[in-house]
C-alpha cells in the first residue's frame, strides 16, 4: 500500500514521520523496529527448548536482525509500524506470560528443569546428522527391497506355473535314481534344467 496511490498514508502518520510511504530520515525507527524484534526472539529462544547443541542457533537468532537491518531500513514508514506494533504485543504477551500469578491464573504448568548430569550424552550436530542420513538409507533400501519382493510376488501370479520338486534335482542319488513320486513321471526326457519347465 505504501507504494500505491493511497493519499491518506501520506498524512497519516506521527512526529517526524508524517509521510508513511517515505523511509525514515532519522533511522529511528528501523533501529527501535530491530531492537523489538531482538527481544522477541530472545525471550522466544529463553522461553523454548534449553540444549547445549542449540546454542549456535540461539547465537544465529541474536545476530539474525542486525543482519537484515542494512536490508531493511530505506523500508517505508508504514512497514516500520506494522513490525514495531507488532513486535510490541509479542513483548508484552511474553513478558505477561512470565508472571507466576498470570500462569496460575491460566493453570499454565511449571517448566521441568531436568538435571543434566544425569540426561544422556547428545551427540553433535555432525553426527546427529549422519546417523540420520544413515536411517534415511536405510529405510530407503527396505522400501526398495518390498517394492521388488511385491513384484516378484506379481509375476508369480500372473506367469505360469513351475513345476517342484520333493527333492534337490541338483544332487545325485545313487543308480536307482530320485525317489519315485506321485508327481514324477519315466516317460518325460530329462531336461538339463528340469526347474525351468513349467507344468500344463
């Protein structure tokens, strides 16, 4: 809207930014606008999971807007007030949380502080990642061997039938031959890979 036609938003604003579709000259807003937003993540990553492998991404967090503030700050004036109101309810919905009368009100439990020395070792980020890759593969060469178990399963019941055997054709029994079954017949040649008939 700032960069559209709207004359409202050209008197609409405060002090010494009464044109909102103008950057701020004084670049107060921006800075007030980024200091805002780093106690909304700061109080966001104290409020959220405590790990000691974390801790590079809570460090990224604190210096993430000082890094889009070169970015950010020739943005409008309009853009500066959305994000300082709302960084400004996030602030205080957090800070109103914070309050032990305010959870009790809200029945809102207690963290759970566990004691470290008695957590199990947590790997690395590395490892944690390549056990991971490892699991992926893994699972991936069980899917792929049910695929080819599903299609042999498939081909068996749409191909013909083969004919079986009550013993091994491979090994030799003595001059009486295999012993004699239901199934086995005298008047059929001897094939030199008798699995590899088929019956009917």
């Amino acid at each position: 809207m700032a960069n559209l036609p709207v004359p409202s938003m050209q008197t609409g604003g405060l002090w010494w930014f009464q044109d909102l579709t103008l950057s701020d000259p004084t670049y107060i807003l921006p800075l007030v606008v980024t200091a805002t937003m780093w106690g909304v993540l700061e109080l966001g990553a104290e409020t959220g999971m405590q790990s000691s492998d974390l801790q590079w991404m809570r460090n990224f967090i604190r210096l993430m807007p000082l890094a889009v503030l070169p970015i950010t700050i020739h943005f409008p004036s309009a853009v500066f007030m959305y994000w300082l109101s709302s960084n400004m309810f996030s602030l205080g919905q957090v800070a109103c949380l914070r309050i032990p009368a305010v959870r009790t009100v809200l029945k809102i439990p207690q963290r759970v502080v566990h004691d470290s020395d008695k957590l199990p070792p947590q790997e690395g980020f590395i490892n944690s990642f390549k056990r991971g890759w490892k699991n992926a593969e893994i699972a991936h060469q069980l899917q792929e061997r049910e695929r080819r178990m599903k299609n042999h399963l498939e081909l068996a019941a749409r191909g013909p039938l083969r004919q079986t055997f009550t013993h091994n054709p491979l090994l030799q029994h003595g001059k009486n031959g295999p012993p004699n079954t239901p199934n086995s017949s005298s008047n059929k040649p001897k094939s030199k890979h008798p699995w590899s008939d088929t019956l009917g």
